[in-house]
C-alpha cells in the first residue's frame, strides 16, 4: 500500500505517516478499507465506504431542519420587535 501513501502524500502535500495516520483513523471510523489485489496478494488497495456517511447526512439534515425553523420564528420575532420599536419613535 506505499504506492497509495506516496499518491496522496504528494496530491495533498503530507508525509507518507500522516497518510497513513489518516487512513487508519478512516478504517476504524468505518469510512474506507483495504483489500489485497486478488491477482498476487502484495499490493493492498484502500477504498471510501462512502455509504456510511449517509447516516451522518441523515442526522445533519435532521438538525438542520430543527434549526432552521427556529432561526425562521427568531428572525420573525425580531421583525416584529423592531417594527414596533419604530412604531413607538
């Protein structure tokens, strides 16, 4: 797998165990894997679980959606308040 460390090291100019670093910290989060190339088992390759972040963007939306409809009534009161507060002047 040093030729995968070496690739991203050099695109995102990091040291080859900072990649690596990263990469296992994605491999416990469940966010990619390695596998050997089936054709003669030395070379690993690593590959994105991309699906399960669909959990995480199910969740994100959820607090967006809360969030937003309070900042829209906060935003309203606020319309209001300062509406009035010119009514009075």
């Amino acid at each position: 797998m040093s030729d995968v460390f070496k690739a991203i090291a050099e695109k995102f100019n990091m040291s080859r165990p900072a990649v690596s670093k990263h990469l296992k910290v994605l491999q416990e989060s469940q966010l990619a894997y390695t596998a050997s190339d089936s054709s003669d088992g030395r070379q690993r390759n690593c590959y994105a679980q991309l699906e399960a972040l669909v959990e995480v963007n199910n969740y994100l939306a959820q607090l967006q959606e809360f969030w937003q409809s309070r900042l829209d009534n906060l935003d309203s009161f606020l319309a209001k308040r300062s509406k009035a507060q010119k009514a009075k002047d």
